[in-house]
C-alpha cells in the first residue's frame, strides 16, 4: 500500500518529466525556425551575389573572415569565386 506522501512524490516526479518535456518541444520549435529563417537569409544573400557583382564581392569579404573550415563550405558556390565563377 503506498503512503498519500509516495502518491504526492510520484504525481511530482511525472509533473517534472511533462515540464521537461514541454521545455525541450519548445526549444527544438525555437530551433528549428531559427534555422528555417538562417536558410531564407542565406539563399537570399546567394541570389543577391549572382544579381550583383558588389553583392558577391561583399559576401567574398564575410567569408574571408571565416574559419578556414568554415570557408570551405563556399568553396564549391561558383557565384562566390571571382568574375562569375570563373577561376
């Protein structure tokens, strides 16, 4: 037979797993439309580079700045290399 006090322990240790629970759906919601809005941004910026020649040559200059593992991520973006692609 549990006790009114194990019953109380039991309802509050559910309780917390729920708040947990709704925390964490919460955050990864949050997460994922960040990312969602990160994505738009980026296919903007990369449209903007091939309409636009200063465009690209001022997303060149941010990237420059990045890590060089985080440069390699452009390296096959033909609208990010010099004079339209063309190396």
């Amino acid at each position: 037979m549990t006790t009114q006090l194990e019953r109380a322990q039991k309802q509050f240790e559910q309780a917390k797993a729920r708040l947990q629970k709704a925390r964490s759906r919460e955050t990864d919601k949050r997460r994922k439309k960040e990312t969602r809005a990160k994505i738009l941004l980026g296919g903007w910026m990369l449209a903007q580079a091939k309409a636009d020649p200063r465009s690209a040559q001022r997303l060149r200059d941010i990237i420059a700045g990045f890590s060089e593992r985080d440069r390699a991520c452009f390296d096959d973006l033909d609208v990010l290399k010099p004079e339209g692609g063309h190396e």
